[in-house]
C-alpha cells in the first residue's frame, strides 16, 4: 500500500486489564460515528478542511483511495484495530460488502471551519474493482486464521 499524498495507516497499541483491552485513543477537533449500510458501494469524498482518522469499531469494510488515477484498496475489520489518516484532498470512499452494518470512528482534525462541499459526494471517474476489494477482506481473513 503506497504512502502517497500523506496517508499514514497504523496499528493501535492497546493494553490489558482484567478482561478488558484498553486502545490508545486519538486526538481530534471532533469525533463521530459513521455507519455504513450492508451491501454499500459509496461515490468518493474529497476533504478540503479537515484530516480524517478512521478506526472500524464494528464490523468490516474496504476503503478505497484514488491516487494517481488508481484506486487503492486498504481493507479493515474491528478484529485488527488500525487507524487510517487521510490528510484533506485525497479522493476516498467506502465499500461494504457484507450483509452487516459497519460503524466507523472518525476522530477528525479541523484545519479550518467546516465548508458543506467536504460531505459532497463526488462521482468515480471509474469503477471500483470489487473483486479487488473482496481479496484485500480475504487477506483479512488470513490474518486472522494465522
């Protein structure tokens, strides 16, 4: 998976007590929930006012980033806790393919006042590869398995 533009994807560190695991939390201006339907394939967003940070707290989902005219396929699940940064003007979306809601934490970093236009969907100048996007979940699961 290339770095390109500023995307940074990292493991969080946690730490155990008792049953519970506690995940190192993230700095923000403002954090919110976002689901994403089953069955979801979603148009881009492109950000100019803020950085995202996204962690999937329930289920799994493929993101999707257009770099160069090409899109990028960063797969996650809540069994493997990262953190996606993506800095404003990076075109990305969200593919769900499951037949189960996903709930994302995007715990963002303001850089200036929210303008309405970074909520905007923007068309894909082309499609997804959704067998593309099936195999990154599928490496997921070998992970998993492992």
């Amino acid at each position: 998976m290339s770095k390109a533009r500023g995307i940074k994807i990292r493991h969080l560190e946690s730490i155990k007590g008792g049953m519970a695991e506690f995940f190192t939390p993230q700095a923000s201006d403002e954090t919110i929930l976002v689901q994403i339907p089953p069955n979801t394939v979603d148009d881009l967003f492109v950000h100019k006012t803020q950085t995202d940070q996204l962690l999937v707290v329930k289920g799994r989902l493929v993101l999707v980033i257009l770099i160069d005219k090409q899109y990028q396929y960063i797969p996650l699940s809540d069994e493997h806790p990262m953190v996606v940064t993506i800095p404003p003007g990076v075109l990305h979306g969200a593919i769900n393919l499951s037949s189960q809601a996903c709930v994302v934490v995007n715990a963002l970093l303001r850089h200036k006042p929210l303008q309405e236009q970074d909520y905007v969907t923007r068309r894909r100048p082309f499609s997804y590869d959704l067998a593309v996007a099936e195999a990154a979940l599928k490496e997921l699961d070998v992970i998993t398995t492992a």
